[in-house]
C-alpha cells in the first residue's frame, strides 16, 4: 500500500519525476478559464414543460458538446452528500482499515489501488488514488465492497440504485431523441455498471501534474459528480475549458460507446482532471457499460442511403482491448472500428466488378 498517493503524498516537498507529465500533455497554466455556455439542464424544469422539450435540450448539448450538468435529476440531495461524505470517509481512514480492498491486481472486481491499472509499467504516473467496484446487479457485488465505514454498503447500494434509475431515464430520452425505439439500451448495452472514486491529494506541483490525462470514456455514458473542488477539464476547439461544480449536480458524460451507436451523431468528448496544492479533491463516477460480449454498432435506424455507417459492428471486449493495449484513450481508439477505408475498397469493388452506380455518394469519411 505504500505506493498510495495517501499513504506518502502529505509528506512530499516535490513532485517526484515519475509523475512529471512530458511538456506537450502537462497542464501548464492550471486558470484556465470556466466556459458558461457549457449546458446546465433542469431535468424536472425540462419534463414540466413537456418530454419534447427535454429531448430537444439533452439531444443538442450530447450533439454539440457531448456532455452537460444535470439538477433537479431525481436523485435525492441528502443521499448525495452523504454517499460524497462516506467515500471521503473511507479514504482518511488508516491503511490497516483499507487494506482489505488495496490490490494490484486489475482483474479484481472490487479494489483499491493508485494511478493506473498498469502502474509497473506506465510512463507517468497519475495523481490520484481510486476506489473501483463493479455494482449491477447489486447483489452478485455487494459482498466484496469495503465493509468500513459501517454505513458504506448501504449509503452506496442506495446510490447505485438511484443512478441507475436516472441513467435509465435519460438514455430513454436520447434514445428518443435519436429516433431509436423504447428500450434501445436494454440490458446489453448497459449490463456493466461501475462505482469508482477518484481521490486527488493535494498535488506539490499542479502545472506539472495530472489526476487523469486527456482522454474520452470508454463506456457507454458516465455520470460524475464532484464535490466542492473545482479540477474537470474539457477540451473543444483546442481549448482547454473549466467545469464549474454545481453542488448536488451530475456531469452527463458520453462515452465512445453512444458515440459509436449513434454513428458520430452525438460525440464523446474530450477531459482531464487537473491538481491543485491546497486541497484534496474527491470525484465519484458512475460509468454505464455494455456487457463484454454485446455488439456494439451503429444503430440500423440511422442509417440509410445518404448515411453510411462510420464504424464496424464489434464486441465490447474487443474495444476495451484496444482501448487499454494501445493506451490510446481519445478519438485513437476507435480507429480501428472505422470502416473508411473498407467503405473504399467495397466502393471500387461494386463499381469494377458490378459496374453498378457507385452508390456511396458523398461519403462521410470524416465526422
Ligand atoms: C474519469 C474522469 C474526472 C474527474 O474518471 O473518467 O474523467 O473530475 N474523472 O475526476
Ligand atoms: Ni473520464
């Protein structure tokens, strides 16, 4: 457990080199600025006017920006903050009182651990401690999550439950929005549902150092709530931008998944957790996946004539290999599931051997 950024960082008067981040992804100057016309959506404002009205909203901002807050969600406030409470509780505890869940190995269904799943061999390390369990269904999971402090499994069961259910809600109303039929996420496509906990301790050196580097989720949508500490970063139009917290609000993120399904129409965007030097910073992040063996591909209902698929039909696990092996967390990942270039070839093949009219058209080769 020594590795712990809790077990050694408070005592630390610099960074350590392995956790100096190369100058092309440091974050530099750390002020960057809040952008306000990041989307803020009053979910129970939204559905008082009418379901069309929260489509419309939800629908733009996951099209032009790939995320956006949400308040008056339906989760309630107390249970909120105390599930925010009792994972902070959890990491002031002692080691001995953790020790229980801290493991190494990244196949582990419910651990502790710091900076990566592949710490012995990553360039850099991250700063930031995780707490990560599986949590759907409940019951195959509960059993291995930490049993200190004594209300954690219970504040956290409550938790899963209440998010799934307004995870539910809101992947209705894009799936609506998208003119996908009811239940288009079903089971398969949201199967794998985590809890996972970044602790960032105050950092020596917030310019060189990163909680998490820029990257895109590789789930189908995450829903991320931050406490008080402000450190989520986006990038758009090559920019880096501040998400400023909204007490009780979760960050609606998509990840590759909703980006690949709704071939290119909704986008998944771009973040990093930055450091700061005074404060610790807690985030919890409630991540929606596909089971490992479900197919994931551009819905048939959005394609058509003039849209052609951008991706290749592939299973989930086959993604997240790629995701990991070639540690390649932003847009790079999907790469190989573009099918471009097979669209070419296909293209030429109709053409040469048919002599048919090259249907393909304007290709959309680029999102
Ligand atoms: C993540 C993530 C950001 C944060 O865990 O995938 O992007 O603010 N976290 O902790
Ligand atoms: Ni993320």
């Amino acid at each position: 457990m020594d590795k712990l950024l809790s077990s050694w960082s408070s005592s630390a008067k610099s960074l350590p080199e392995s956790y100096v981040f190369p100058v092309d992804s440091r974050p530099g100057d750390t002020n960057v600025p809040f952008c306000n016309t990041f989307p803020v959506i009053d979910l129970e404002a939204a559905l008082a006017n009418d379901r069309h009205d929260a489509i419309q909203q939800i629908l733009k901002a996951c099209q032009d920006f790939g995320f956006f807050q949400v308040i008056n969600h339906g989760v309630n406030n107390d249970l909120v903050s105390d599930t925010m409470n009792v994972v902070k509780e959890f990491f002031n505890m002692p080691n001995e009182d953790k020790a229980s869940v801290y493991s190494e190995d990244p196949s582990k269904k419910c651990r502790l651990y710091t900076s990566t799943y592949d710490y012995d061999n990553e360039k850099v390390h991250l700063w930031r401690d995780n707490l990560r369990h599986h949590c759907h269904p409940i019951e195959d999971f509960i059993n291995l999550w930490p049993q200190k402090p004594a209300r954690y499994r219970d504040v956290v069961r409550e938790y899963s439950l209440q998010v799934d259910n307004l995870s539910s809600r809101i992947l209705e109303l894009i799936s609506e929005g998208l003119g996908l039929e009811p239940g288009y996420f079903g089971d398969g496509l949201t199967g794998s549902q985590l809890f996972s906990v970044n602790h960032y301790p105050p950092c020596p050196n917030p310019n060189l150092a990163l909680g998490l580097p820029k990257h895109c989720d590789a789930c189908l949508i995450t829903f991320l709530l931050q406490d008080e500490m402000y450190g989520l970063q986006v990038y758009r139009n090559g920019e880096w931008f501040g998400v400023q917290p909204i007490p009780n609000a979760f960050v609606v993120i998509l990840g590759h998944q909703a980006q690949v399904i709704s071939n290119g129409k909704l986008i998944s965007p771009e973040h990093r957790a930055i450091t700061n030097s005074k404060n610790h910073r807690t985030s919890i992040v409630y991540s929606i996946n596909p089971k490992p063996d479900t197919i994931i591909e551009p819905a048939k209902a959005l394609i058509n004539k003039s849209n052609y698929p951008l991706y290749r039909a592939f299973q989930f696990k086959e993604f997240l290999k790629a995701y990991e092996v070639k540690k390649d967390y932003n847009e790079g990942a999907l790469e190989d599931f573009k099918i471009k270039e097979e669209l070419k070839e296909e293209s030429s093949h109709k053409t040469r051997d048919q002599g048919c009219e090259n249907q393909l058209g304007d290709l959309h080769l680029t999102k």
